[in-house]
C-alpha cells in the first residue's frame, strides 16, 4: 500500500490537527451565529421603528432616540448601497434624484424616516452616487424643475443610457 501522506505540496502540516480543526469548527460556528444575530438585530431595529412611530402617534413630540441606550442608525452591509443606487437607476423608467432612490431605500428596507433619518440617509446615497458618477458607473443629467423648498435636485442616470 502507497502513502501519499506529505507527497502534497499544498497540504498544510500541522503539529496538532486536531486543535486546528477544533478552531475551525468553532470559527464556523461563531460566523453562523454572527449571521443569524445579524438577521436578529435588522428585525429588532424595524419594530423599534415601528414602535417610535406608534409613540409619535400619542405624542408627536416625543423624542424616543433619548430613550435608547444604543442606536445604530440603519447600518448597511458593505457595498449593499451601491448595488441598490445601480439597480435603482437600472430599473428606473428615466433619471432619479437622490431623494426618490433614498425614498425607495426606506421602502425596501421597512424603514421608518424622521426628517432627521431621511436626512442621514440622503447624505449616505449621496455620497454613494458622487463615488459611482466618480467611477463612471453613472452620470448628471440635468435637474429637477418640480421641486418643493429644497430643490431643485440633480437627475442621475446609468452611464451612457439615454444618449443619442
């Protein structure tokens, strides 16, 4: 019978395998454990959204962020922002300003916006569409003439889409 043990360039030698797999396993454990509290925390922090609002109901002066002990405000998985702005502007019938892609971003993700909120979350898009009009994913296509108070916006659209 032929051993092969070692014959392996890329086999990694170790002097207690049993400890190493023992750590691997429990690695991954702690990632999945990670994951499913993930998935806890995104639920809790809509129905503590819901809860604000049902406050606001009975008092619309009630300042519920003073209450919590902790707040993370509305925290998106890395690179999720981009692809939604990019898949926003891809499905899109015509150009969107950045307030109606935040708009549809609270939509989709459930979440309750205060002026404060919207407010933070249009500077995340923002940001998000200045880096993907930097990289040449997307570019200005005008502005808005039926804005309220704020306006007017800038129309962002997917590179090269709709030009003759």
């Amino acid at each position: 019978m032929v051993s092969y043990a070692g014959v392996m360039k890329n086999e990694p030698q170790y002097e207690r395998p049993n400890t190493v797999a023992g750590l691997v396993a429990k690695h991954a454990e702690l990632s999945a454990l990670r994951d499913r509290y993930r998935e806890q925390i995104k639920k809790l922090t809509v129905d503590i959204d819901h809860l604000d609002a049902a406050i606001r109901l009975f008092d619309p002066q009630a300042d519920t962020y003073a209450i919590k002990q902790y707040v993370t405000k509305h925290r998106a998985k890395k690179g999720s922002v981009k692809a939604f702005v990019l898949n926003m502007l891809r499905e899109a019938d015509g150009p969107l300003t950045s307030r109606q892609i935040t708009e549809a971003w609270c939509e989709d993700r459930g979440l309750t916006a205060d002026d404060a909120t919207m407010a933070t979350l249009r500077k995340r898009i923002g940001a998000c569409i200045k880096e993907c009009a930097r990289q040449g994913l997307i570019e200005e296509c005008g502005v808005t003439t039926d804005h309220g108070p704020w306006g007017p916006y800038k129309l962002w659209r997917l590179m090269g889409v709709g030009t003759s």
